[in-house]
C-alpha cells in the first residue's frame, strides 16, 4: 500500500481503494462494541465484500493490514458482541484461505487463538450457535490449502466437528455436515498418473497429505459406522444427518474414497433398512441411489448397493415401500428387476380400490394383506394413493417387460378411482377403502392431474369417450370444487389435443357445449375464469369448434369482457387474442361485434382499475399486430382490419406508455418495438435488440400471452429511400412520444427498453431525416425531457438545432387540452433530440443495478461510520432514529 492508503493491486477500483481507507475506522468501531451497526446483516455484507476481493486474486492482509490488529482485538476480548465475534472467525478462515496469510497468522499466533475451541467453552460463548457457526465457516473458509488440513487435525478438531454435526441448531448442523464433506472430498487424493514430473519436496508434500487425509477418512468413517444405527428414537436426528451427510459424499466421491465408504457403512446401512423405520425411508433411499448411480454410470453395481436396494423395495411398512419405489423410479434407471418391482409397488393401490386387476388376476402380491390394512385408515389411504397417482404416468412409459398390464387399463382405473371419489362407485374394489376417498379434494386433484399426463401414454387413444364421460361429469357436478374444475378442464385440453376427435359422441360433444355455457356464467369468479381460460385453450389447439360445435364463443368471451372480476376480464381479453388469431392472419374483415369488442379493449385500458386487465389489452394488440398481415405505416392499408388496428395504435400507446403499471408500459414498448420492426425492414442500419434484451431487473412478469410471429415484406427500397417519411410516419402514430415518456419513466425496466430502442432508432435514422420533428407536452415527462435537452444547451450543443417555436393547431383535442389548463407543446427535431439525450450515458447508469450506488461497500462502510457518530454523539437524544443508506 501506499501512504494514502491507495493499493498497489491494479484489480482494486477506485471505489475499493476509498472502502480501504475507511477500514481502520470501521475496524475500530466493531473492535470498540459491535453494536453501533446500521442493521443486523452489515457483518455478513461486509464479508460479502471481503470475499469478493479474495476471489479476485488479491491478499487482504496486503490490501488491508489494519485487519490483523481488528482480529487480534477482537479475539483478545472476550466480552465482544458475540455477532462479531463469529464475523471474526469467518474472516480469519478468509485470510488464512492462502498460504501466505494462513503463514502470517500463525506467525503472530493468531490461528491458534481464534479457532481455540476450549477458550470459547471456557468463556461461555460457546452456547450461542452465532459464535458455532463462525467457528465452522471460519475452518471452512481456509480449509484449502495443506497445510490448513494439517493444522486442522493437529488441533483435535475432528472429534468437535463430529459432535456439531448433529447439534440442535439445525443451521449448525447443516454446516458442520457442509464442511465434513468438504474435508473429504477437497482433499482425497488424485491418480498420480502423468505426475512424473514432479520435484522431490512436492512429492512429499503430496505423500504427507495423504497420510493425513487417510486417518481424516478413518476417523470419520469410523464414526459413521459407530453413529448410524440409532439407539433409541431420540437418536434419530443423529441418523438423518449422517444419511445427508453419506448422500453428499457418495455423490461427489472418487472410486478409492466411495469405495472406502461404502465398505465401511454397508453394515450398518443393511441394520436400518432392516429396522424399517419410515423417517428414514427417503434419505435410506438418497443414500443407496447415490451409491447405485454412480456405480451403474461407471461399472456393475456394487452387490452391496443392489442388495440394499433390494431390501428397500421389499420393506413390509407401506408408507416406507411405496415412497422407496417411488424414489427409485424418480432417479430414471432402467434395471429390469426392481424397475418391475417398483411397479408392481406404486400399483398396488389403485388396484386394490379401483378393483382393476392392474397386476394380473393369477398373482398375489406378497405385500397387499399390509397394504389393504393401512388403506383402511383414511390418513394414510389418502396419502398412499396420491403418492402412486403421482407416479402412474411415468409407470404407463416404462417398457412392456416391466409393465404387469397395458397402459389403458391404468387409465381406466383413475378413471374408476374418480367416480369413486365423486360418489359414483362402480367399484369392485374395497368398499372399506373406498369410503376414505369419497369427496377427497386431495385425491380429486392428484387423480386428474394423473389423467392430464396420461393422455401421451402408448395405446389409450380410445378411451376418449370414457375420459370425458368423467370429466364433463366433474365440470357438471355443483360441489365440484375451483380448484377441481380448473384441472378437469385441464384435462380436457390435454385429450383434445392428443386424440381424434372424431372418436367423441355427439352427446358428449353436447354436454359439454351445455356445461360450458353454465360455467361461464358460474358465481364463483374462481370457476368463471378457469371456464374462459378453457375456451381460449381450445381456440389456441384448433380444437374449439370440433369439440364445442354450437358453442359462440366469441360471444361467451366477449360478454366476459364485462366481468365484476379484474381476472376473468383479463383472461377473456387473451382468450378473444387467440380466438380471433385465425381472421387476424387471414386478413379477413371485421364485423361489428369484432368492432365493439375493440371498443370494449380500449375503455378497459383507458377506465379499468386492475392492472391484470390493463396488461392482457396491450398484448392483444401485440398479437393483433404480429398475426395480420404486413401492415407497414407507409404502405396502403389492404383491409378493414388492419385498417381498424392502425387507428387504434395511437390511442393504445398514448394510454399505454402513461399507464400506472410498470408491465403496461412495458408491454407497450413491446408493441413499440414491432412497429418500429415493420417500418425499417429491410433497411441496412437497422438491428433489432429484443434478442438482446435481459429479463426485468425486478418483479414477476407473466408469460408473453401470445406467440409472436415474424412478418415479411418487400418494402425494403421504400425504407432506405424515404426515411423521413417512415420516421414521420411512426411520429404521428405515437412511437416517437411512447419512447420519449419511457426514457424518463421511474421504473427501470421501462427506462431500460425505451433507451435501448431509441440507441437503435438514432443509429437507424442518423441525419437522414433531419426534417421530421415531434411535440413535446408541457408538462410530466415532456418537462423532463426538454430539462435534458435543455442541459445540453447549457453544455454548448446548438441552440438551433432544437426549435424553441410553439405550434398550435385548432382542433378539438388541442381546444380540449388548453380547457384542461394543458399549455402547449415544444417541437423538437427527432434527430437533433436523439443525438442530444445522453443516451449511451444514460444506458450505462440504467444497465447496472438499482443499488449500484446506495447498495455498495463504500456506502455500508460510510453506513457503519455513521451510525457509530451518531450513537456517540453527546447531543444524541435518547431514542433517537438513525436514519442510514445501508443496502
């Protein structure tokens, strides 16, 4: 370093060389008490920043020395707030994590101290599960380095780590089995082939390493084989996380290491199967399919490891059984044994209450006396048989050798299996068990998402009619509940889609037609929604008007455009988006209930209050615009329906680029965007950049309702002959102004898109059109726009190339604006404007984070300085709030 503190390592930025020199301060006030933090997270902050200069290369201890008296202060005390305290430790493993700082410690015997355990016992501190924590990280951040593991097996600390493997804290516990993994698997030695080059100390130094991690392997091992059976039920935690521990091993071990392992715990793993405990029956299973996969990846499994498994899938508790197959055909193998094991297993249930026969009418199963016992409990029938309907479609896959029987006669008995539950028993089964399932939403649920699945099962194409039997049945049904119907008509699109339709009965096709018209028109918004979702569905399949036949449902969707419920509205608006698609790409020409329903689009995006319904108009114009034919603002218009959605453009992008919703207004650039595609295509400068488009920095947006389709055109030479024209063309229909408003819109995803889409338009247009200008408002972000320019002015940009003149047009909108006290506008040339905004300036600040500035290591350091002043101050009142920047 030098005297000013600045740092010799060219990685280091400016803003870590400021952090550096405010480091002796903010050592000083954690040293001195701890408590004068901004919040409860700046140590692990402040640790996040230490780490990220040790992962760029660099030394603390070179980059900031005053950290060796900080820990020697803090260590020294044990009075310390017990939260820095732990900081501490982990900050130490941070700067031992090399062998240079690990030297420097030792040498001012700070290693020692700062990772004595007996002190921290002997002190009281060890009770609180802060300082434990430190105390493992600590060791796991410097565990990387030799002579680290020497110094952690010379302490003794094997037996302790051991012991906290199974605290009661459980964040403790999960680091302590953290870094037992680490131990093992960082270390274990590697093939000495290729390594002849080797001097003498390194050969050493690699023999010595692992000499010290084969007794790390011993010890531990000896443990595991010791620890893993449990005593009494109170050791059962113990049991858990050694199973976590052995799982993470076995994943991540080399052949000599799993090898070690699994020699050494077979025994005991083989005493736990055989106890059947069933808490411990999926970790059992993580373990052993660990060991399975690895070993079938590489080599014949071990006899071991499929003795295991075998013992696993023939358990007699059935929760146990059925959740071990389960977990066995999850891993995807292919073993023909117990794949047809699992099977038989996972099928079991449904065989016994849907009275299907499903594993063959000559056998019997050795374990179904148990199982029918515990399907008579209804707890446990309901948890069993969702735990095999959630497996039944990937049982319908597997090969016939391993099927005990045709997939449609699974089909068939899910299908059993929901008359059942609806009170409709038909069943041979078990009355007894049946009984548990009646009116189970549970079971309803897990039922038809099985049957959703099983629509893309080998050979069950023709069960069509008994499948929507069923599910109209469900649709029709008055207790049926939301949720349930939602999936039944889940279902149902599922099977269109997959089947031939021309298989389904004209009563069915009626039913259904019946049965929709209710829904829509349900009182619960719940099914009303999932009703009109289901239609838009339909219409996106190509499937609507074979299924429903007399069924309008432009009708049904559009009289749902007046729904009490922002939801239903919204759905609606997407359903007419897909419904109409066809006419869009078709050209074809609208009627008038196609134009009442724009109508009805624009009042909701103008009146509605409900962001949902606002979002879904916009992207109906998206997919308007992206399915009609090309409709280019400087081309003629061809029909009456792009005629009809060029007049509305304006109004959609005026509305939607002032929207409240920052989705909206994204969404709106989205449309922007597609204009500005269909105007300039063909022409040589233009790039698109949705492909380069990030996902929003924040917040959840839905998925693109509508699928967009590329259009193609031949109007490339009109392009690069009149790019005025096209630009004026794009100024009139609002682009120009949509893009303007976003640019300054608080909302960054927004800000982010305009800015993007007007870098390409300035390196599109250039001073080709020189002589296109557009208004800017007086007031909201037309204000903020002309300040920018404004700026530049003062900066020494030419005044006269942005006209100061004021345009007034004597028309009823402007007539409208003066009578709502709106002034009027400054006209602005576009390019001038373009070039004059700043924009690559300003996309570097919109391109970085939120919390760039505030959310850094120097504002936390400056965070800590401040409130520490603040609490010392002696005119501080008592109480007294104070207010930081900490991110």
């Amino acid at each position: 370093m030098y005297a000013d503190g600045s740092l010799t390592h060219t990685h280091v930025s400016t803003m870590d060389r400021e952090c550096v020199s405010l480091l002796p301060a903010v050592c000083e006030v954690l040293a001195g008490s701890g408590r004068s933090l901004p919040d409860d997270t700046s140590l692990e902050k402040l640790l996040d920043w230490f780490t990220g200069l040790t992962k760029n290369g660099g030394s603390l201890l070179e980059a900031c020395p005053c950290l060796l008296d900080f820990i020697s202060a803090v260590v020294s005390n044990t009075a310390s707030d017990p939260g820095v305290l732990s900081f501490t430790l982990k900050l130490t493993g941070l700067v031992a994590a090399t062998e240079k700082g690990f030297k420097m410690l030792q040498e001012s015997s700070l290693l020692d101290l700062v990772f004595n355990l007996q002190r921290w016992q002997e002190a009281g501190l060890w009770e609180d599960p802060c300082l434990r924590i430190g105390w493992i990280q600590g060791l796991n951040n410097l565990l990387l380095h030799p002579k680290a593991l020497s110094f952690f097996v010379q302490s003794d600390f094997i037996e302790p780590l051991l012991q906290l493997q199974t605290d009661a804290s459980l964040f403790v516990a999960s680091a302590a089995n953290q870094l037992l993994a680490h131990i093992l698997i960082f270390f274990q030695p590697v093939s000495s082939a290729g390594c002849n080059g080797l001097d003498k100390k390194e050969e050493d130094d690699g023999r010595s390493q692992t000499s010290i991690h084969t007794a790390v392997v011993l010890t531990i091992s000896q443990y595991l084989k010791e620890s893993l059976v449990p005593k009494e039920n109170k050791q059962l935690h113990q049991s858990l996380q050694i199973l976590k521990l052995l799982a993470l091993l076995l994943t991540q071990a080399g052949p000599p290491l799993r090898d070690k392992l699994l020699q050494t715990v077979s025994d005991p793993l083989e005493e736990l199967v055989a106890a059947g405990c069933s808490q411990l029956t999926l970790p059992l299973m993580d373990v052993i399919l660990a060991a399975y996969s690895r070993d079938t990846d590489e080599r014949a499994p071990d006899q071991r490891v499929t003795r295991l498994l075998s013992s696993m899938l023939n358990i007699n508790k059935p929760s146990g059984l059925i959740h071990a197959a389960a977990a066995f055909l999850r891993r995807g193998h292919r073993d023909t044994v117990h794949t047809a094991r699992a099977v038989r297993i996972l099928l079991l249930p449904l065989d016994i209450i849907a009275g299907q026969t499903l594993l063959g009418t000559n056998t019997t199963d050795e374990h179904l006396s148990s199982m029918l016992e515990q399907l008579k409990g209804k707890t446990s029938c309901i948890s069993l048989i969702c735990v095999c309907l959630t497996n039944t479609p990937q049982v319908t896959l597997m090969p016939s050798d391993v099927l005990p029987c045709p997939p449609d006669l699974i089909v068939t008995a899910v299908l059993s299996l929901l008359r059942i539950c609806s009170g409709v028993s038909s069943s041979t089964g078990c009355s007894e068990v049946c009984r548990n399932v009646i009116g189970s939403g549970k079971v309803q649920k897990c039922a038809l998402e099985a049957l959703t699945a099983l629509n893309s099962s080998p050979g069950v194409k023709e069960k069509i009619n008994d499948v929507f039997a069923v599910l109209i049945k469900y649709l029709d049904d008055p207790d049926s509940d939301p949720t349930v119907l939602h999936k039944s008509y889940q279902a149902l699109v599922k099977w269109s889609v997959r089947t031939d339709l021309s298989l389904i009965t004209d009563q069915l096709r009626q039913d259904l037609d019946e049965v929709v018209k209710k829904r829509v028109c349900d009182m619960h918004w719940e099914v009303r929604d999932s009703t009109v979702e289901f239609l838009g569905h339909l219409e996106e399949c190509d499937v609507s008007e074979a299924l429903l036949g007399g069924c309008c449902t432009t009708h049904l969707l559009k009289e749902a455009l007046q729904d009490t419920e922002s939801y239903v509205r919204a759905s609606a608006v997407s359903a007419l988006a897909k419904t109409l698609a066809h006419s869009w790409q078709q050209g074809a020409a609208l009627g008038q209930e196609e134009g009442e329903i724009v109508s009805r689009l624009l009042e909701i995006l103008s009146q509605d209050t409900e962001g949902f319904s606002r979002r879904a108009v916009v992207q109906y114009f998206i997919a308007w615009f992206s399915s009609s034919p090309s409709h280019s603002p400087q081309l003629s218009v061809a029909t009456s329906c792009t005629s009809l959605l060029m007049q509305c453009v304006p109004s959609v992008l005026s509305q939607g680029s002032a929207d409240l919703d920052w989705e909206v207004k994204v969404h709106t650039l989205e449309l922007v965007e597609l204009l500005m595609d269909e105007a300039f295509l063909g022409h040589r400068r233009y790039k698109k950049t949705s492909d380069t488009h990030p996902s929003h920095p924040y917040g959840v947006v839905s998925n693109q309702a509508f699928t967009l389709h590329t259009h193609t055109g031949q109007h490339t030479d009109g392009v690069e002959s009149d790019l005025a024209g096209v630009l004026n063309n794009l100024v009139e229909l609002g682009v120009i102004s949509a893009l303007l408003s976003g640019l300054v819109d608080c909302d960054r995803p927004v800000g982010l898109r305009a800015c993007r889409l007007l870098i390409t338009l300035r390196e599109t247009v250039a001073d080709d059109a020189v002589g296109v200008s557009c208004e800017l408002p007086d007031r909201g972000w037309g204000l903020e726009i002309r300040k920018i320019l404004g700026l530049k002015k003062s900066a020494g940009a030419r005044e006269a190339d942005i006209a100061g003149k004021r345009s007034f047009n004597d028309d009823s909108e402007d007539r409208s604006a003066l009578k709502d006290g709106v002034t009027d506008g400054v006209v602005v040339g576009v390019c001038e404007a373009l070039r004059s905004l700043g924009l690559d300036e300003r996309l570097d600040v919109l391109t970085q984070s939120s919390d760039h500035v505030h959310n850094s290591p120097l504002s936390l350091l400056q965070d800590i300085l401040t409130a520490s002043a603040a609490h010392t101050r002696p005119d501080a009142q008592a109480g007294e709030e104070v207010i930081v920047d900490c991110y």
